[in-house]
C-alpha cells in the first residue's frame, strides 16, 4: 500500500518520516491489528474467586 503525501502528493517510501517532497511530516498512522479490539467478556478472569462467605454463626 502506497503512501502519498497528503499537501503535495508526491509518494512516499513506507518509512518516512519526512515527505521528500515537501519536507512535511508524515502523520503516522496506526491501523488497529486485528485482535486488537477490547474484549468484553462475561466470564471472570481465571483465578478469580469470589470471596468466601463469612460465616458469622458458630
Ligand atoms: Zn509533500
């Protein structure tokens, strides 16, 4: 996938930091990697105990 310069178009190499053309910085932008998302889940995380109940009555 090609970058190009967003204020002159010229095309970037995919490490830049500079646009060669320009001399503007290049936003860097990070796509989400899959997997990456938040995981929401009902099961408690593994190890988690509820606490015991107390039991008051001897
Ligand atoms: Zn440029």
């Amino acid at each position: 996938m090609d970058n190009f310069c967003r204020y002159c178009g010229t095309k970037l190499p995919s490490d830049a930091v500079y646009c060669p053309g320009c001399g503007k910085m290049i936003p860097i932008e990070i796509p989400a990697p899959p997997g990456a998302t938040v995981i929401i889940s009902d099961e408690p995380p593994e190890g988690f105990m509820m606490p015991p109940e107390k039991d008051l009555k001897k």
